[in-house]
C-alpha cells in the first residue's frame, strides 16, 4: 500500500510539474515581441503595466513557495516593494527593471521553485500550488485586457485589428437574422452552488444548497445587435431605464455606447462587451428583463436536474476543449453567442463560460461557512458592497480558472472588453 500511495504522490507532483510549464508558456507568449515602452506603459490609473504583472507572479510564487514553504530567506529583496501587491500604488509601478531583468527575475525563481516541488510535501501543500497556478491564470486576463486598452489607445490600429477578425464558422454570423432572445424556464428548486474541491478558491466554498423559485433566463448573452436597438431608441437618453445611482454615473462619465464598441453589422451575433454594470441593468429593465442573481446565473448554468448534481462546467465534468467555448485567447476576440452547441448546459443555455463575463444583480459577499485562503485580506477585502459579481469567464479566462462555480468581481461602473451580461425574469404566472 505504501508504494501504491508513493505512487500516487508523484502523480500529482508531474501534473502539478506539467500544469506550472503550461501556464508559463501561455503568459511568456503574451509578451513575445513586446517593446519596453508598452511593457511599463500605465494604460490606464485603475490597472498596472503589463510589466508589472509578470514580476509580481514571480513575487508572489517565490513568497509563498520559497519563503513561507521552504523556509527560504527572501530572494531578490531589491524587488519587493515594488512587485508587492501592496508595496506601491499603481501609478508608481511604471519605474521597472528592463524585460530581459524581469524575466530574468521569473526565470530564477521557478527554477528554485521546480526544484523545491522535488521535495514538497504536497499532501500538505497540494491547494496552495494549484492557487498560484490559478493566480498567475488571473493575471493573464488582466494582462490581455490591458493589451486591448493600449491597443485601443492607437484606435485605427486596434479597429483594424476587430475589422481583419472573421470567425471560421458556418451559417451563424448572417447579419440579416439576429437570433432571438429567447429566454429558459428554470424551475423552483434547490441545487448545490460553489465547491469544496483543493483546486478552487476561497470565495467559491463551501458547496451548499440553495433554493431559488422559478424564474427564466436567456439562453444567449445580450448580443451587439439587440444592444443596438436599446441605443438607438435612446437608452442613454432615458432616465427612466436607469436607477438614480446609475444615473448619476452616466451624466458624470457622458458615456454614450459601450466601450469599443463597433458599429458593424459583422458583430450582431456576437455579445455585447465593454458595458458596466450600470449599463447592463438598465437595458435589462429596456427590455422588461432585470439582470440574474449569481446564484440565478450558476443554477442555469451548472445544475443537471436529472441527475441532481451540479457539474463542474456547463457540459460536464470533462476539461474544456476548443470545441466547448471561447477560451484561453485561442481566438483572442469574441465569436458569435451560438458558436458553440457542444457548450450548452443541461437546461440548453449558450455560453455560459468563456466568451465575455456576464454581470449578475449579487453584491460579491462571503458564503455561509467561507473560511480564508491563503491569507486573509484575499477575498474578505472585496466583501465591501461595492462590487458586483461576475461569472462564467472571457475568451482570455485560461483553463485553470475556467468553471461555473467561480466567482469575478468588479466596482459597478468598471466598463472592459471582457465584460457582458444575459438577462432574467421573475416567474409571475401566479
């Protein structure tokens, strides 16, 4: 039996050994021919440089695997005010080393990282590795979304960039028929919302069951050319669509349409993106919709009523594939809401994961029974009610953060490329 268990450890040290070397391969190629001035360039003051990002995935790594595991004194202390997620603000992130230093840095840290794995107790230690594949997963996306802002910065460089995307799919992009705005019936009923297992995050557990009416939801994202008649019968015009905090919001930031929005038909099937929270609510109430709770949003997404189980994506339990969803940059824009049938959930909605995040109406909070990790400050400083929660990850989300139980956050009036939404409504047949 004793080798039977040794043998099972080393298994899980080779995938924990083959997934580090993945995830590694996928951030060093987004900086593949990146000149110094975008690599510290500050695109806007809400986000770091792209630079800064990379040190602090070194950083992190080496301060929870060397130093807090190992026992390691710090290494490279010339770098840790700077790559700390709390050492500076943002706007003093700009002053970095060169590349070639910062990969440098990366580069020496992993290597004594791989040889720490050699030795770690991952019986004791298996949740905390797959928390810093996960990390470096997040930052990622972040560091794809602030390419699009610098490219959006030199506009004609990046609608050239949209225009020349023509996805290599068959009959769903005809601009002369938008696909309906069908909505699904969810019946009342319990399911189990978040996870107990060792790879997901602290916000996400523990599993429980949670009951929810009858209500319908979408089975698409809001797509481009939906959203466009909300804008052309005067969305942004209209108090009447909006809350009074919303309101506000608009008039403060004059914003007229979504965030890089294209207005080209090409893009009807696919979904709106680049709209805050506020924007989001307010063409739901256009429409006689409302946005879905998050536990609304998971429910539809994850739970098999005839099986009676929540799955860990939207078709099962099996790992994603390119034919499932818009994930991991592998088209690295968004394709149309239906592109995927093999994606759908059991209650039939599409793209639920992948392709843009959806905003829900939940304040981001903690679950009943929530216990921190691997330090306190990592979700409970964000359990302010000032952020909303969104699910079901980006056409950027990586496979390692990709599932219907995990939970995104943002500040309401946030407006990225990565964000949409799909609409619901109350059951009100009684």
């Amino acid at each position: 039996m004793l080798g039977v268990h040794n043998s099972i450890k080393e298994t899980v040290k080779e995938a924990i050994f083959h997934t580090l070397g993945e995830c590694r391969n996928k951030t060093l190629a987004l900086f593949e021919g990146m000149d110094e001035g975008n690599f510290r360039y500050q695109a806007h003051p809400d986000f770091s440089p792209i630079g800064w990002h990379l040190g602090h995935i070194a950083y992190t790594e080496s301060l929870w695997l060397l130093e807090h595991s190992a026992g390691f004194p710090p290494l490279f202390p010339q770098y840790r005010k700077l790559f700390a997620a709390n050492g500076l603000p943002k706007s003093k992130r700009v002053n970095l080393p060169s590349v070639e230093e910062v990969r440098y840095y990366l580069d020496n840290i992993r290597s004594r990282v791989l040889k720490y794995l050699e030795i770690a107790d991952l019986e004791q230690q298996e949740r905390l590795w797959r928390f810093l594949i996960q990390h470096e997963s997040q930052h990622c996306e972040t560091i794809a979304f602030i390419q699009h802002l610098i490219a959006n910065q030199n506009f004609n460089d990046f609608t050239s960039t949209l225009s020349g995307y023509q996805p290599n799919l068959k009959n769903i992009n005809d601009v002369d028929t938008l696909i309906s705005s069908e909505a699904i019936k969810i019946p009342a009923g319990e399911f189990e919302r978040g996870c107990d297992r060792l790879d997901y995050l602290d916000n996400e557990a523990p599993a429980n069951n949670v009951y929810i009416e009858t209500y319908y939801i979408d089975k698409y994202p809001v797509i481009c050319g939906h959203y466009r008649q909300f804008m052309e019968a005067g969305g942004y015009q209209n108090s009447q669509w909006w809350s009074e905090e919303a309101w506000e919001w608009l008039q403060t930031e004059e914003v007229t349409k979504p965030l890089y929005w294209q207005d080209d038909s090409m893009w009807d099937n696919h979904p709106v993106c680049g709209v805050s929270y506020y924007e989001a609510a307010a063409y739901a109430k256009f429409v006689g919709k409302r946005l879905p709770t998050e536990a609304e949003w998971e429910k539809a997404a994850r739970w098999d009523a005839k099986a009676k189980h929540s799955r860990i994506y939207p078709w099962g339990d099996r790992i994603p594939t390119k034919q499932d969803c818009n994930y991991d940059n592998l088209n690295g824009k968004t394709t149309p809401v239906q592109a995927y049938p093999s994606g759908q959930s059991a209650y039939g909605l599409y793209d639920t994961l992948g392709n843009v995040w959806e905003w829900t109406a939940t304040w981001f909070h903690a679950y009943e029974g929530f216990e921190n990790y691997p330090y306190v400050g990592y979700s409970t400083t964000y359990f302010d009610q000032k952020h909303r929660v969104l699910k079901g990850g980006s056409w950027a989300t990586r496979p390692w953060v990709l599932r219907c139980s995990f939970r995104n956050w943002y500040h309401p009036g946030v407006r990225q490329i990565l964000a949409g939404f799909r609409c619901a409504k109350s059951d009100n047949s009684d």
